[in-house]
C-alpha cells in the first residue's frame, strides 16, 4: 500500500493548475547563507534563502502552540536519490510519523543534484480521511513558519478541486489532494 501512494505521490508532484495569487503575507525572516542560484531540476527553481537546520530550529520552536512532534536533528536523514515527473532530486527525510489510527506525516526537503535546498515536500494520509489530526497539525506548524495563511489550506479543503497553486508572500505552494486519501504539498521560494 505504501509503495503505491509512493507512486501516485511522485506522479502527482509534477502536476499543476490554474495559478492564482494571495495578498503577501509577512512571513518570519530566516538568515540564510545559501544564494538563490537555479538549480537543474524542473526549470530553475529558487533555492531557500534560510538552511535545513534553521528550518528545523523554528519548527522546533512552535512545538508548544501546534502540538506538532519535534524534529530530531540526530534522526534527519542522509541524503536519497530520487526520480521525479521532473527528473531526479536528492531527497531528506526531516520527519516521519505514523499515527495510532493508521494516519501519517512525512516531511521532506528536495535538493537539486548539487543538493541545494528548494523544497519542503509534505505529505499525509488518515484512515478514512486524507489527513491525520497529527499529520494537519504538522502541517499548520509548517505553514505557520514560512508565514503562509492556513486560509488557502482550508479553502482547499472544502473544495472539489484535487489540485491547487497558490503564492503567499515569499512562497509558492501546490497543493494537491487525492480524495479520502492524502494531501500533499510542495512548497518553494518564488
């Protein structure tokens, strides 16, 4: 089962829709040394301008407010070669959980082949829904660092549309829903 939602996840990723913008939204500042040199992989996307480990530190730090599980920087995983719909990228795992109730959260950063930063890639089912309570608060938390509105998450969700590009101030985020199993979101600077 989860070598299938695998397949559909990396089918899905390179999808799109129709783009539609937000108001900015002012999101939190990271400082950064990484420059925003494009990388090879699906048509010069931007790297972050903040690191894996200040994304961590943040998230960390809103532990408290969302009930989300810390990341363990000892338990980040090493970087793993995978293809993509827009060829290959270096993945790594910074979170993975599994619920009581069968529900699970994945959070990745993409790297292009020089293994710079570009994307946070979420993903997460429930039983019978396609999100764990757990796996939304996660994902709230992530939403909430970067500065994104939870308004364009919620509206998705109780739409009909399976997938979604939307920007919010410094990002861009696509979300793609497959219905009662999973969402997914990428997200990278714009």
């Amino acid at each position: 089962m989860k070598k299938i939602l695998l397949v559909l996840f990396l089918a899905l990723a390179g999808c799109s829709s129709e783009k539609t913008n937000s108001k900015d939204v002012e999101s939190e500042t990271f400082e950064g040394e990484e420059d925003n040199k494009p990388d090879d992989v699906d048509n010069a996307k931007k790297n972050f301008k903040f690191t894996i480990d200040e994304f961590v530190s943040a998230y960390n730090e809103v532990d408290s407010s969302f009930e989300n599980k810390k990341i363990n920087f000892d338990e980040i995983g090493d970087y793993k070669l995978s293809d993509t719909a827009g060829g290959q990228v270096y993945t790594k795992d910074l979170l993975m959980q599994l619920d009581d109730f069968g529900g699970t959260f994945n959070l990745q950063a993409w790297h292009d082949l020089e293994k710079n930063f570009y994307r946070l890639n979420i993903f997460t089912t429930g039983s019978g829904n396609i999100s764990s309570e757990q796996g939304m608060r996660n994902t709230l938390a992530v939403l909430h660092i970067l500065g994104i509105d939870f308004k364009h998450l919620n509206d998705f969700l109780y739409n009909d549309e399976e997938a979604l590009n939307i920007i919010d101030g410094d990002y861009s985020v696509q979300m793609t829903k497959i219905p009662s199993m999973s969402l997914i979101l990428n997200i990278e600077s714009k």
